[in-house]
C-alpha cells in the first residue's frame, strides 16, 4: 500500500511530504503512547496518533516509519511540520477516530507490526 492510497482510504489532507505520497508502507500502528510505537518493529510503517507534538516526529524517525496521520482533525504546529519535512516523513490528518482509522486501513489489507520479544 502507498501513503497515497492511505491518503484516499481516510479523506486525509496531506501537510507536508508530497514528493514522498508514493512511498510504500508495509505496516502500521495505532497509538497516543510513543512508548508502545517503540515496543514495536517497524519497517517502512505509517503511524496513526492524536499526539501532537515534536516527540511523534522523532519517534517516527528512530522508527523508520515514512508516515503519520493524524487522527481526530489534529494538526500539528508549523514546526512540526518543518521538522517533518526535513526528515521526509509525511504528515497526513484526517477527521476520522483512531479506531475507524485503523479498520478501515485493516480492511484494506494493512497490518501491524510484529512486538519485540
């Protein structure tokens, strides 16, 4: 699945990352908590949160997660969004929950990465 097709999949409006909307992303994770997204392998993963602020970024980088929606109708501040785009992570945000979010990128295919052992 690409980031755009998430982009479609959830009416989301992209804030910043257009040249990268093609990029592919294998899984994705659900969460307000940066400590749960770290206690998870991600390998070209999207994030979906209602957190923010600068630590979702960084966590997104460390992570090797390429894109994070923005769940609720939340957008973060301009420098969140520079920070974003100097690491190339897109920032999406759509109006949907979290939970409607992340059923209907399940539906669509999209699954969760696998828990630290």
């Amino acid at each position: 699945m690409t980031v755009k097709n998430i982009k479609d999949l959830l009416s989301a409006k992209v804030l910043c990352g257009e040249d990268y909307i093609n990029n592919e992303v294998h899984t994705a994770c659900g969460s307000d908590m940066m400590s749960d997204v770290l206690a998870y392998v991600k390998d070209q993963s999207v994030l979906l949160t209602g957190l923010c602020n600068p630590q979702a970024v960084r966590t997104a980088e460390m992570m090797d997660i390429v894109c994070i929606v923005f769940v609720r109708g939340k957008t973060p501040d301009e420098s969140m969004i520079q920070l974003a785009s100097n690491r190339e992570i897109v920032l999406l945000s759509t109006d949907m929950l979290m939970f409607e979010a992340c059923g209907i990128l399940y539906a669509n295919g999209l699954r969760g990465g696998k828990q630290f052992g």
